[in-house]
C-alpha cells in the first residue's frame, strides 16, 4: 500500500538528524555572547558530556596516601584534583608542609613539574630528597607578600597556555598563606594597626581570578594554611578559623583538617608522628571521610602502616595475636585460595612482591570505602543511618 505525503515526509524528517531545543538554545548563547564577549571560546557546555565540560576533573595527583587518595576523590586512584584548589589547614607541627610536598614528588613520578612557593624560609633540601622529590626539576619560589604570590602564579599559568605542553601537570605549592604579608604591612613600621583587612580584600580578588584560570589548566594548586583560635566560638561549634578571610575557604574545592594524633618513637627518640586528615569541605566527593597517616621525619608518610589500619578497619583482614589474615578470592573465577598469615612488619614486602594480593587487598579496600551515587527518588527511610544533632559550622 503507497504512503501518503504526510507519512512519507514524518519519515525523511526522522532520518534528518533535527537540532534539539538545547543545542538551539546553545547556538543562539554562543552566537550572542561571541559577540560581546571576544575571549570566549565556548559559552555553553553540556554535563552529559564529561570529556568536554570544563567543570570535569580529568586527572589526579596522589597525596601519598592511597587512603586519604579514597577519601579525596571517592574513586580508585584518585587524590588532590588537577584544575582546582586545595587548602591544607591545621596546627603548627601537623605535617602541613610535609604533606604539600609529597604531591610535588607525586607530580614528578608522572613528568610534571613542581613550583614551591615558601613565605617562611623554611625549606631543608634533604628532607624534600628523602621523600622523593627531584630538587633539579621543582621550581623554588621565595616571597614575602600576597601579591607576588598570585603574580607569580598568573605567569606560571600563563607561560603553561604558551608553552605549547599544556598537556603537562602542574603542581603550585604554597607554604604557607598565614606567613605572608602584603606590601602595605611590608612598608609599615611595627605599631598596632586597626582592622587588617588588606590580605583579605587582596585575597578576594587574586582567588576570582586565579580559581577560573587554573580550571582550564594541568594545574593543581595547594596553599597551607594555619588555624587561629576563634574568639567567643559558641559551645560544640568548630574553635578554630584560618587567617585571611574567607576567600581561601570559599574557592577551595577540597579543604582537608590535619591534626596530631601523637608521637611515634624508635626507643626514647622521637623518629614521626601520627596525624589525622578530614576533609572538611569536599566538591569533588563526600566530606568529612578521614584517614590516619604515620608521618615520619626521614622518609615522609609511611604508605602502608594506613593500609594495614584501613584494612583492618573495614574488616577485610582479620588479627589473631599478631598475626594476620584474610580470604584470598580470585575476582575473576570467585574461586578461594590459600592466602598467607603476615605479621605488621611483613606486610610491606608481602604486597610490593605479590602483584595479585596488592590488587585485590586495594579492591577490597575501594569496595568498601567509596561511597555509590543514588538514584533520585529513592526512600530512605530504610537506611541503617544515625542523625547527630548539631549543626555544621562552616570551618
């Protein structure tokens, strides 16, 4: 039976592939906005399409730490994300320094380069060396105002776009904020001045800069900072607050707490520490995951001390006396097998020479510590969940 006009023409505009309303939309933005605004290469961008939204994370350094990684990032073989801000707050001696440069070591294991920026003229070359940074191939900075800083990094991302190997990670550490001044506190005698609020206008204006900048970039920047004491905090709220307003807690992605957990020592001496790290503010995953580290001052953070903890933790290994263990099962077959008793100090050399137990331990790990995105509209109301009362103070 022949088809009529109006069926035969329904079936070319299918076959046609016809603009939807957003890709309309799109067009008539960019068109628009193209005209007004010269620089703008893109103005809208699809979220469905991760491998062209600029918001996307499309790389990671590691911390150091496989643990705090999977606390970072909620994802196997994550970190600090590449594109964005990270804060490193806490009390002096809480391994702030130590902590920003292991992700300069990190970034050189992948060919990148790292640029340390020190307003405390604190810097001890062999320690760097010990933890594994390549001191020929990392960039030291020293800088003594706010301005300099965000001046220098604006020409490292600017010599990065021209470089012709944008391609190649980045990392910008700067250690520390607190210890900067401005050039009006520089210029000034040493009287008491009234409210400082220089560094945090300064501050303000540089992170609206430089947060868009960084974004389109290989660029990971880290800043420490110090916690100060917060005046007439109310009872149960957070008693500590960092210097130099809120920009830097505002345009972080990721802010992470380091506190002191104790000392670790070898006889009467005192060879470490043992920190916790929470991620307080998280854009990237879930905040508010922590990880334990064992810091120690010879070779930085001890990356399987956290492992054998977490596991433990989770209930993937289990402990009988000092001797532990754990079901080996093949993840491809479901077959068990024969998995050895280890003690602690085994464990490091029972991972690095078996391939087959260091993947499936770090499996198991991932399993049980990133937390699954829900589908809308699912109840819960079944969920074995308990409401702390309180409220969240912004930290």
């Amino acid at each position: 039976m022949a088809r009529t006009k109006k069926e035969a023409s329904e079936t070319l505009e299918t076959l046609t592939e016809k603009p939807t309303v957003r890709d309309e939309l799109s067009s008539i933005i960019s068109k628009n906005l193209g005209k007004k605004f010269k620089d703008i290469e893109q103005a809208v961008w699809f979220l469905d399409e991760p491998e062209d939204a600029p918001t996307n994370v499309t790389d990671w350094i590691s911390t150091g730490s496989k643990i705090l990684d999977l606390s970072i990032s909620n994802r196997p073989n994550g970190g600090y994300p590449v594109g964005k801000i990270v804060e490193l707050n806490g009390l002096e001696g809480s391994g702030k320094s130590l902590l920003a440069a292991h992700a300069i070591a990190e970034t050189q294991k992948r060919g990148g380069i790292g640029v340390f920026i020190d307003t405390e003229s604190a810097v001890a070359p062999e320690f760097f060396e010990s933890i594994g940074v390549d001191l020929k191939n990392m960039l030291y900075v020293p800088a003594e105002t706010v301005e300099f800083i965000f001046e220098t990094i604006e020409s490292i991302i600017n010599s990065v776009r021209g470089s012709g190997d944008a391609d190649r990670l980045v990392t910008i550490v700067v250690d520390s904020l607190a210890g900067a001044s401005t050039k009006i506190e520089m210029d000034a005698d040493f009287d008491k001045d009234g409210y400082a609020t220089a560094k945090a206008i300064i501050l303000s204006k540089a992170m609206r800069k430089i947060t868009n900048l960084i974004g389109k970039e290989k660029i990971l920047v880290i800043v420490t900072n110090q916690l100060r004491q917060k005046l007439n905090a109310m009872a149960f709220a957070d008693p500590w607050t960092t210097s130099g307003g809120k920009a830097i807690p505002f345009h972080s992605s990721v802010r992470i707490r380091l506190s002191s957990l104790g000392k670790i020592k070898k006889n009467d001496d005192v060879v470490g520490i043992k920190i916790k790290a929470q991620v307080i503010k998280n854009r990237i995953g879930p905040p508010f995951r922590t990880a334990e580290l064992d810091m120690y001052f010879d070779s930085g953070i001890d990356h399987y001390s956290d492992w054998l903890a977490a596991l433990k933790t989770r209930k993937i290994i289990a402990q009988s006396g000092p001797s532990y263990s754990f079901d080996l099962v093949d993840e491809t077959t479901g077959e068990l097998k024969d998995s050895p008793k280890f003690t602690s100090k085994e464990f490091p050399s029972l991972v690095e020479g078996n391939a087959e137990i260091k993947s499936f331990l770090y499996s198991q790990l991932c399993k049980a510590s990133i937390m699954p995105y829900r589908k809308p509209g699912l109840s819960r109301l079944d969920d074995d969940v308990e409401i702390e009362e309180g409220t969240v103070d912004e930290q």
